[in-house]
C-alpha cells in the first residue's frame, strides 16, 4: 500500500508538472521577496530562506566566512543549544538544514503543514535565523573541523584541481578566493555577528514557500520570518569578473591519475543564451554516453572512464568547464582529443539528428525535475533569488524546442572563446 500510495503521489506531482507551476510573488512588508507554490498533494511544508550572502561576499582574507556563519546558525540560538534544536525537530518530525555556495547562504525547513506541527517548527527556524548565538566553543569546534577538512582536500588530487581551477578563472574576483587552514583560523565570533548582521536582514532576503497552505498562510508565515530580522539593505555586487587570458597551470601530485579541467568564465544567470548553451552542451559533453567528448575520449581512444562538459551560470559569470581524469602518460594526448572536439563543435555546432536527439532528452526528462515538493522548492528558489520570469518552468520546454542550430553556434562563439580557455592539470606528467 505504502508503495502504491507513492507512485500515485508521483504521478500526481508529474502531471501537476506537466500542467505548469503557477508561482505566486509579492514583496513583504518588511521589505523581503516572497514566492510561493501552493501544492496540496501532500500535507508537507518546505521553506526556504536565501540571503545574498554566499562566499562571493567573504571579506579579504576571511575566506569561509559566509559558510562558517551558515553552519553555526542552528548550533544554538535563543533560549535553545543545539542539542535542544535537534530534539525539538526530531519531536515534531521536522527537518532543519541549509548550505552556502558562492552567491547565496540558504536555511531549509521541511514540515507537517498541520498547524499544530508545523508552528513549532517555524518559531525555530524564527529563532535561528533572528537569534543566532554563535557560542565560543562552539566555533572552536566548527572551525577545528573545517580546518581538518581543507588539510584533507589539500592531499586529494580532485579537490587540488578545482580550487587551481577556480583561481585560475576568477583571479581578480571574488569567486576565485580560496579557504585556507590560515584564513579560517583566523575567523572571530565578531566577524560571524557582524556577517550576520550585514546580510541576514530582511532587504537582502529570498524567501519561497511550497505547500499545503494557502495564500494567505504563506504571506503571515513570510512576514513572520523576516519581522525580526533587521530591515537593511541588499548585498552590493562587485565589479564583474574580468576575462582572464588562456592560461595552462601544471600542478605536480604523486596519483597515478590526472586531473583535467578545461574551461573559462561563460555566463550569468539569466542570460537569453542559456537554452541554446544547454541544448548545445547535451550534444558537446553533457549527453553521458551519446556526447562527442564522450565518443571521441572513451569510446575510440579509451583515455578516460568519464568525461563530461557543463555550463553554471552564476550571479555574474559562471564557468564553463570540461573535466576528465586520465593516466598520467595520457593527459595530454587526452586535452589535445578534447580541445579538438570543442573547437569542432564551436565552429560547426551539432548535426540536425543531433540536435533532435538533445531537444527530446531534456524537455522528455524535465517533468522529473518538478516530481517532488522539494523539487519544486529548489526551482522555484533558484528562480525567486535570481530574479528570473515566474513562468520560466512553463517555458522551459518550449525554449528548448525553439533552439536552431545556429543558435547553439552563435551562442557559443559568444561565450566559449577557444583561446581564452584555461587548462588545469594536477597529475599529468
């Protein structure tokens, strides 16, 4: 039964996708953006609460400040440490959690919709996102185990690459700074208040509720949760990040495998090339097994196990990249092979079959992105913090289907120079 009952709920959320997601939005009074998805298939609340207050805004010389903040933000607050936080949402059957990237910090609640249930559940997350104690000790140990996990990345040969990577790209740009064992040990409890304070603050705030609730409920539950934050102002960007010259970086590591990255900073979310960058990716390397850097670097010359291409635009440039993993003896007979394909693919785009190919995989897979409440929630979180049109899920299949190979050409000329790409290996000898 407990099967049945889920397929149906499935089925139900899937055609609920296909239909189209109506996402209400408002401003609240207190100053906060507010999308909501009314969603009566199951007696489930999520919320989630965005603050432009990712790593990009990290003061110099204070990398991991954004996310450090983030994580201590349910380790006690108000009246409650964190035992009593994790034992009053284990009662109520309800889930606190959240992340920061490089543009926006994120708390996540997830609860029965009943009142009696999920009332309980908002006064934490109230008191979390008001009252953060950020206690001593505490980050002490939040800092000790940050410190541990850098110094374990620091030997991994994947991770070496990614920050080199990302430096490389974004060498004058928030987005290329780097944490560091020194930088994170340096973080005071005042630098977490005054972070907090700056950029958890009602002006600066995202919220998006997907739910069995009304509109009205979503409104006093929006208000609720920005009323007790500070009314501020919205994080100031910084300048945008400047085109670096094609570059190689060689990084020396005993592993027997090396670590590729090839790529350069491509687009900001938003950007009306996005669709043909996408339906031209899946055809390029983002199709697994039918791309053509998968054919040519697997299939015919059996350099790597995987290879794979992927666009992720930002709030200001993000990067396109292309990363593999090869002997040592291989990665540069394996960069040549990759960079010949995309000069191809930049100059001629895919083929018409290709192109068909491309456009029924991704509008055929989309309702499987919208199958869930929590799936709805992440989209429709994406599309409240970075401004994009409310019907952007209901033209999603249809921007897709538009794409002309011609597009997918100039949109890529546009954004994928092949001689300002930037390689980065660790490993290769």
């Amino acid at each position: 039964m407990k099967k049945l009952l889920t397929a149906v709920f499935t089925l139900l959320l899937a055609q609920a996708a296909l239909a189209g997601v109506k996402i209400e939005h408002w401003v609240s009074p207190s100053g906060a953006r507010v999308y909501f998805v009314e969603s009566r298939v199951l007696p489930i609340l999520d919320v989630q609460v965005d603050f432009a207050a990712g790593s990009m805004f990290d003061p110099a010389g204070k990398s991991s400040l954004a996310a450090l903040t983030l994580s201590v933000l349910d380790l006690g607050a108000g009246k409650l440490d964190e035992t009593a936080i994790a034992e009053q949402m284990a009662d109520i059957g309800a889930n606190l959690g959240g992340g920061a990237d490089t543009d926006r910090a994120s708390v996540y609640l997830r609860t029965l919709s009943s009142k009696d249930k999920r009332e309980p559940a908002l006064e934490i997350l109230r008191t979390v996102l008001h009252q953060p104690l950020f206690d001593a000790a505490i980050l002490e140990r939040e800092k000790a185990r940050t410190i541990a996990g850098l110094k374990e990345a620091m030997t991994r040969p994947d991770s070496i690459a990614g920050k080199a990577f990302w430096a490389a790209m974004y060498p004058n740009h928030p987005y290329g700074q780097q944490a560091s064992p020194e930088t994170v040990a340096t973080l005071t409890r005042d630098d977490l208040a005054r972070f907090h304070a700056r950029y958890y603050t009602a002006a600066n705030a995202s919220i998006t509720l997907v739910g069995d609730i009304s509109r009205d409920e979503a409104a006093a539950i929006a208000e609720s949760i920005v009323a007790g934050l500070p009314k501020g102002e919205a994080a100031k960007l910084p300048l945008p990040p400047p085109q670096p010259k094609g570059s190689l970086v060689k990084l020396a590591h005993p592993a027997s495998q090396a670590h590729v990255y090839i790529g350069l900073p491509a687009i900001e979310r938003g950007n009306p090339d996005f669709f043909p960058l996408l339906v031209g990716n899946y055809t390029l390397g983002g199709g697994g097994f039918v791309s053509r850097l998968m054919k040519e670097v697997r299939d015919k010359r059996g350099y790597a196990y995987s290879v794979f291409s992927h666009f992720a635009p930002l709030k200001q440039t993000g990067p396109f990249q292309i990363g593999l993993q090869t002997k040592r003896s291989q990665a540069n007979d394996a960069i040549k092979v990759a960079r010949e394909v995309l000069d191809g693919f930049v100059k001629d785009g895919p083929t018409e079959e290709e192109l068909t190919a491309a456009k029924a995989n991704l509008t055929g897979s989309f309702p499987l992105r919208l199958d869930s409440n929590k799936k709805l929630l992440d989209n429709a979180a994406v599309i409240g913090f970075y401004g994009l049109p409310l019907d952007y899920l209901d033209q999603y299949q249809g921007r897709i289907q538009a794409v002309t190979v011609n597009d997918i050409k100039q949109a890529f000329s546009r954004h994928v120079r092949p001689a300002d790409l930037i390689t980065v290996t660790v490993a290769a000898d």
